[in-house]
C-alpha cells in the first residue's frame, strides 16, 4: 500500500521544527558539513539504519566532510509521513555527529 501525499500545511507545519531541511517541490534538501570524512561516514551510518529500519530510503552524496540528502516518497508522487519521520531522525543523529 503507498503512503499517503501530505498536503502543503501539512508539510509546511512539519518543517517548522526542522531547521536544517528545506522544501524543494516534491522533495525535502539538506546539508550538513562535519569535521572530517569519518565523521560524516558516521552520520551515515547511523541514517542508513533509520532508512532501513524504515524501510526508506534517502538519496544522498558524501565528498570528504559534506553530505547532501534528498527526500521523496517514489511511490506516492511527494513527500508522505515516512520522509517527515526520517528528516527527524535524520536531524538528531546530525546533531549527534557534530553536523
């Protein structure tokens, strides 16, 4: 079964307290710098086994210490509950890391 598309309050209210993400049309962007390439693979880390707990998967890039992540429910056509709760957790182990 898809997750259902949130609307644009819905999405708006949602992204009030996650500062670091931004709405790009039917995707969620964010970027973080760490102090160096171990601590962003970390980051990483930790993001890849909320995704797969979540079965969710983001889009991302890692140079040295940046890494960039999309978000976006394929399925649904935009951003549903899943990509909210990952932005979130995506969040805290951000801050975690040092990013």
């Amino acid at each position: 079964m898809t997750a259902a598309l949130l609307t644009d309050d819905q999405i708006t209210e949602q992204l009030e307290g996650l500062e670091t993400w931004i709405r790009a049309g039917d995707r969620l962007r964010g970027e973080w710098r760490f102090e160096n390439f171990a601590a962003a693979f970390g980051f990483m880390t930790e993001v890849a086994i909320h995704a797969e707990r979540l079965n969710h998967h983001p889009e991302w890039s890692n140079v040295y210490n940046r890494v960039e992540i999309e978000l976006t429910t394929h399925d649904a056509g935009g951003l549903t509950a899943l990509d909210l709760e990952l932005a979130g957790l995506i969040a805290k182990a951000a801050g975690r890391a040092g990013g």
